[in-house]
C-alpha cells in the first residue's frame, strides 16, 4: 500500500562527543529541536544554580535569516491569521524590526509565522529546515544543518536534547 508522505518531514538534533577524553562535542541541528547545556554559577549568596546556555538555534521563521532565506524561494511567510485574512499581512505580531528569539522567549500568541506555497494554502510548516518534507524542499525548507564545535568546561553539568514539543512551552533556562 502507498501512502503519500510528500508533507511528512521531521525535524532532527545530534550531539556527537569526540576529542581527548571525549570533552568536544559538535551539534547538528534541522529544525526547531534544541540542545541546551546547563552551566553551573555561584552568586553572591554562594548558592549554586544552573545558567542555560543554548547549543543550537531553532531554524524558523522568526529567524530572520531563515525568513529571508526562504522568500528569496517564493513562498510566503504568514501566519494562520494572515493567510486566513485576520490580521493584515503587512503587520505581524513580533515585526521584522526586532527578531524574535525561541529559547529566551516563548510565543505566548501560539499563531507562528509559516511557511507557505507562492499560490497555494500548504505545506505551513513552521519550520525553515526538516528532514524529509518533499513539497516543503520546493520551498527552501531543506535538511541542511547547522553545526556547532563546542570544548565542554569544568561548569558544565547538564545537557538536554529536546523537541519543540518541550521549547514550545518552557524557555531555556525553565528547562
């Protein structure tokens, strides 16, 4: 049996620890999952917390790079409201003045800016890169990642490999 899977992609984030003693890690990301390594700090009152620093960041629209990078395809990039004519399309809820930063802050909106044909009402991916979204790829919506070398230190304690299904609801350093 045959089943149509050109609007199934996934998104996909590795972390490959290599060097001396293993103490180098290289992150690979696609899409909108996230690595965050958990730093410890001391303050003043010689209590010990944790400080999130983000290993990888999310490829979406709100990135103005992934936006750009996008248009330059020919799709458009709106939001549910603004394909659907709620909201004017010259506006958007975040702008393009100030990029908005997944990680440090959450969409409280929950109407992401999207990915969509030049013509047509798909894919609406939310998204900038994924692995296997073959109507998507038309769009510039591509598997290439991002990689990051990092040399881990002696205030490292933590790191959380997650999806967006956790950083959709949680900023970095809630996790």
């Amino acid at each position: 049996k045959t089943i149509d899977d050109s609007l199934s992609g996934t998104t996909a984030i590795s972390v490959y620890f290599h060097g001396n003693n293993n103490n180098r890690m290289t992150v690979s990301n696609v899409g909108d999952s996230r690595a965050v390594l958990g730093q410890s700090e001391i303050s003043e009152s010689a209590r010990v917390s944790l400080k999130a620093l983000p290993l990888s960041r999310d490829q979406t629209p709100y990135r103005k790079d992934e936006k750009a990078r996008i248009r330059r395809t020919g799709a458009r990039v709106l939001s549910l409201d603004q394909l659907e004519g709620l909201e004017p399309i010259e506006q958007s809820e975040h702008g393009d003045v100030d990029e908005f930063v997944l990680g440090d802050q959450l969409d409280e909106g929950g109407d992401p800016p999207r990915v969509w044909h030049p013509d047509n009402d798909y894919p609406g991916t939310a998204f900038t890169r994924s692995i296997g979204d073959s109507v998507a790829e038309e769009l510039g919506v591509y598997a290439v990642p991002e990689l990051l070398n990092y040399d881990l230190q002696s205030v490292d304690k933590i790191l959380v490999i997650a999806s967006d299904g956790v950083y959709e609801f949680l900023t970095n350093q809630s996790v």
